[in-house]
C-alpha cells in the first residue's frame, strides 16, 4: 500500500549496483519484460545507466525509476510506443 502511494507522488527511485557486465545487460533485458507485464497495471519501470561510476560495490549502476502512468495502456497497442 506504501507502494502505490509513494507511486502516486511522483515515483519511487532506487539506484542499483552491478559488478559484472553480463548481469547488467540481463537487468536492462529483464526491465524491458517486465515493462510489458506492468502495462496492463498502468506501471512502467524506467532506468538509466550512470555514466563513469565506480565504487567498491561495482561499475554498472543504473538508476530505477518506477513511474504510474497516467492513463493504463492495452498490451496490444505496446508494439505501437
């Protein structure tokens, strides 16, 4: 419930740390699935990949993004976003 509510004020943001390339392309092929399950829910996961960052955790960090859209959008109409 906390959830949907942080959602309603403007989206939750997390930043997310990989230390190997392979799990971080899998994670922006993951997000790009999920996106398509989340549709129908009027939810879409944004990320973004943070250019030049290091630290003991690792180097491929992205930011995640979950954004409720305004109006929900048929998965048959996702081929035409």
């Amino acid at each position: 419930m906390d959830f949907i509510s942080d959602l309603e004020y403007g989206g939750i943001k997390k930043m997310i740390v990989f230390n190997d390339s392979y799990k971080s392309e899998g994670f922006e092929i993951g997000i790009e699935e999920a996106n398509k399950i989340l549709i129908d829910l009027g939810l879409h996961l944004e990320y973004k990949f943070i250019e030049d960052y290091v630290s003991d955790n690792g180097e491929y960090a992205y930011t995640l993004t979950v954004e409720k859209r305004k109006e929900p959008v048929d998965a048959k109409q996702m081929d035409l976003l």
